[in-house]
C-alpha cells in the first residue's frame, strides 16, 4: 500500500528546502510584465505567420497553361475524330464531325479525373469510376450524371482555332445551342 | 481441365455473385455454431490455402496478387478471417459453457494471471522491435510503386485509391460524389459514435457471448466483413482498368467493353413505362424516386415498430428507434443500390443533376 503520511511529510521538507534558498524573488508585477512582452512577441509571431500564408496564395509565377489558346487551322482536324493533342497540355479534345467543331473539357463530371479517347470502342472511357460518354460528349454508362462540358470556340482573325476555357457550356442547361459553343467551318 | 474450370469460375464471376455468396456464407456460418471450431478453422486454412496455392499457379492472378502493394491486404486478409473466427470461437464455447451451467471463460479461477510490469511491458516492447525489423526489411525487400511524375491531364488506365479507402471508391460508382463522399462516411462515423446511445444492453459486456448479443454481431459483421473488407477485396483484386469488373483468372484488358447503358429511374417510368418523353420539371421527373425514397426511409420503421422491431421500438422509446432505423436502413441502401445497378442496370434512382443530387 501507498504510505500517504510519508508521502506528505517528504513533500514539507521540500518546500522548507526551497524557502531557504536565496534564489531572486519574482514579484507579480515584473511576472505580468514578462507575460505581456511573450504574450505580444506570440502575436506579433502567429500574425506574420498568416499573413506570409496568405501571401503563399498569390505565387508570383503561375505555370498552368493560358486559359485562351490558338488550336491551328480547322483543315488540320480530320473528319469524325477526336483530336487528343491539346489533352496533355490544355485538357481540351477537339472533336469535328463534318463541318462541326466543337471543344470538348477533358474533365470527367463525375469526380473530375481526366477520361481517356478510346478510338476503337469510340467513347471517352473515365478509368477512375468507368463513367462512359459518346464522341458527342454525352454521357452514357457508368455514375457521371451529366454531358462533358464543352468549351468557348471561334475562329481567330488569322483563320485558326481559338479555343477560350474560361468559358463552359453545359448540355443539360440547354447551352450547347448557343452559337459561341461549336464552330461551323 | 484446370483452364476450363478456371473459364468457368471467371464466367460466373461477377460483384452481385460474390456479393451473395459472401451474404449466404455469414449468414450460414453463423446458424451453425460447427463453424467455429478448431477443426473448421484447420478446414477453412486449408480450402483458403489450397485454393490460394491453386490460383498463384496462373499467371493473370498471380500479377494481381504479386503486386508490392496487394501483398500487405492478403496477409490482412488472412487475418481479418482469423479474428473473425477467434471472438466468435470465443463467444460459441462461453454460450456453451453457460447452457452446461459451467462458469465462463473470463470468470474462471484458473485463468493465468500476469503482471503489467515487468511481463505485459516485455512482451510489447519485444513486439515492438519485431514490428520494427519485419518492416525496415518489408521495406528494403519490396520496393515502393512509384511512377512518374503526376500529370492532372492524364489519368492511368487503372485508377485506384489506397487500398482502405477502395470501400468508398467502390460506392462512388453508385451514389453522386458529394453523397458516396461526404454524407455516407459522415453518417458511418456519427452512426458509430452512437452506437453506445442506441445498444445500452450491458449483456456481454466483459466477455464473449454470441447468444446474448445476436442481433448486434450480425449487424456489425455485416456493416464490417461485407461492407468494408469485401468492397476492398472487390475494389483491390477484382476492379480492373476503367473500373472494370476481372474474374479471379482474367486477364486485365484495357480494351475490355462492358455493355453498361445505365439507366435512370425516371426513364424507365416515363420513357419505356408510359412512353412519353421526360417532363421538363425536374421534380415532375423525379417524383416517382422521391416518393420512394421517402417511403424507403418511412415505411419499414413504421411497420418494423408494429411487428418484428416492436420489442425494441417499446424498450428504446421513439427517437433512439428512429435513429437506429435510419442508421440500418442506410446501411442497407448500399447493397440495395449495388443490385439494383448490377440486375437491372439502374443508373439513380432520383436523378437531379440541376442540383448536384443523384442517388
């Protein structure tokens, strides 16, 4: 068993030990004084600290690739394929049918992993859940609930392609109509 | 012979055939308590193992298996079954030492008594320097699968999370991201963390009994052995690239088409049902879906109350009921949704994907 009153009296004979000692006395007013310089230096520390974060969010140089790029001329695209040569780069599928051309977002809706061109089975096939869409973009098989999305494209005053990412159009809204949505050549 | 048996256990391979296989083996594993003895673990050791040593000689499982990374899963496989077999083993022989009126194990005099110090503390600090050394060489032997550099425009054919979290990789293919992500691994968390509110039965606390607690053991090996570790042997041995489904034998063919035209709720009622086009409102569309939803979540609670569940319903008052309802009814959802996709091809079955809500 725990002897508690030996316990208590070595605890006494501590305290008077220490009493003794000669050790400078720290008042209350120099310990306060002590606290506010810690309590301001942690501050000023933890301020210059966020502040340094939040800078950490505007990189002075960004390398992603321009949302607005020129894609050549329309006669490079062949006829009824999907143009994966942008996918690397821009993650943008540039597909003609006919005279169509439309910029396809290679951007599974799904969970946004990037699908991959499948030409013999001609579909978009996303190999992190199996979403499945069409070479016109609409989906198919698997969990994606909706169309990839298309991309802004016109033609540029040199006769190319441009192709302009900051701007999306969604099928299920009703958006692929909109003329700025697929070029006519 | 053996190639044709091999063809033949990959064509009947399939997530809904091992998904009831795995149902009907818990559930008759656990009607007869013969299955937890040491002989049926010595049995069930040797048909594993054998069968294990029978399917490394071909040559697509083996790459499957050999894989650095698969090797740790196998091993907790093995163990997963073991322990699985231990407490039950444990809980079958405490049931019979009861109805035989003999004390239990725990209670019994001659139970081997150690001390903390310095026995316990040896042997984990032994333990924890054996657990050192099987892993630095772990590490030296098998080499870490590092690839090249990741490219967010390029996604490999076989995409795949860490293998514990294959489970949830595996439900996104049948819920909307935000719900397969979010709400459902929300709702096993808080599920299990009142746990304790709900079953407040001291029966079987501090020892093994199956008796005693039935209902809880069949609702945790279900939640646990078949919704957890089998999704992850599912997602880990048999989802291929494209998140194809490989029988055990099959080669892993990127190019492999599976006809998977999915379907939503909405069209089968309005397109194939009454034949005409989908109305434009999407709560016209989808009404049929939210009223089954709803009575999903509503009607078995209410009828369970007045019949089998009427027990419970009368011991844990109406919010602790309903919310250990809504727990096993979520639970259910998971499987029920796996069949659904798989037997008839049901994409969602209320699909608003103007409000990222698809189920």
């Amino acid at each position: 068993m725990w002897n508690v009153g030996s316990f208590l009296r070595v605890e006494k004979g501590f305290q008077m030990a220490e009493k003794s000692d000669s050790k400078p006395e720290i008042t209350r007013r120099g310990f306060l004084s002590w606290v506010r310089a810690g309590w301001i230096a942690f501050t000023a520390a933890a301020a210059t600290g966020s502040l340094s974060a939040f800078r950490f969010m505007f990189p002075n140089v960004l390398f992603e690739p321009p949302q607005i790029f020129k894609a050549g001329f329309p006669s490079e695209y062949a006829d009824g394929m999907v143009d994966t040569r942008w996918k690397e780069k821009f993650r943008v599928w540039i597909v003609r049918e006919g005279n169509l051309i439309y910029a396809l977002r290679s951007v599974c809706t799904h969970l946004g992993c990037t699908p991959n061109w499948l030409s013999t089975e001609e579909k978009f096939k996303c190999p992190c859940h199996g979403s499945g869409f069409y070479i016109s973009g609409i989906n198919f098989e698997g969990p994606a609930p909706r169309p990839l999305e298309r991309v802004r494209i016109s033609l540029a005053e040199d006769g190319q392609i441009l192709i302009d990412q900051t701007q999306i159009f969604q099928q299920e809204k009703g958006q692929w109509s909109n003329p700025e949505s697929f070029l006519i050549i | 012979m053996i190639d044709s048996l091999k063809e033949l256990i990959n064509s009947i391979s399939s997530p809904s055939f091992f998904l009831t296989l795995s149902i009907i083996l818990l559930g008759v594993s656990l009607y007869f308590k013969q299955f937890w003895t040491r002989r049926s673990l010595g049995i069930a050791a040797a048909i594993s193992g054998g069968l294990f040593l029978f399917s490394v000689t071909d040559e697509n499982f083996r790459e499957i298996v050999a894989k650095p990374d698969n090797l740790p899963i196998i091993a907790l496989l093995f163990l997963v079954g073991f322990f699985t077999w231990l407490s039950l083993h444990l809980a079958f022989d405490n049931d019979r030492r009861k109805a035989a009126g003999e004390p239990i194990l725990e209670k019994q005099e001659t139970l081997p008594k150690t001390f903390v110090w310095p026995d316990l503390v040896y042997i984990e600090f032994i333990a924890l320097i054996v657990c050192t050394v099987v892993l630095i060489v772990w590490s030296v032997l098998l080499k870490a699968p590092i690839e090249e550099p990741a490219n967010p425009a390029d996604s490999p054919p076989s995409t795949k999370a860490p293998w514990y979290f294959l489970g949830l990789q595996e439900m996104l293919v049948y819920f909307d991201p935000w719900i397969a992500g979010v709400v459902i691994p929300s709702i096993i968390v808080l599920g299990l963390m009142a746990i304790p509110y709900i079953d407040r039965d001291v029966k079987g606390s501090g020892y093994y009994s199956f008796r005693e607690r039935r209902p809880q053991i069949l609702v945790f090996l279900f939640g646990f052995s078949i919704l957890w570790v089998f999704l992850i042997i599912l997602g880990t041995f048999f989802r291929g690239p494209n998140w194809n489904f490989f029988g055990p034998y099959e080669f892993w063919d990127v190019h492999k088409v599976v006809l998977m035209n999915n379907v939503n709720l909405s069209e089968f009622i309005w397109v194939r049902g009454m034949g005409i086009g989908l109305p434009r409102n999407w709560l016209v569309r989808e009404i049929f879906g939210i009223v089954l939803l709803l009575g999903y979540f509503a009607v078995p609670p209410y009828l369970l109350a007045r019949g089998w569940f009427r027990s419970y319903y009368e011991k844990l008052g109406i919010n602790r009921y309903l919310l250990m309802m809504f727990l096993l009814l979520s639970m259910l959802a998971l499987p029920i949704k796996m069949y659904l996709l798989w037997i008839f091809n049901l994409k969602y079955i209320v699909s608003i994907p103007e409000y990222f809500f698809n189920i």
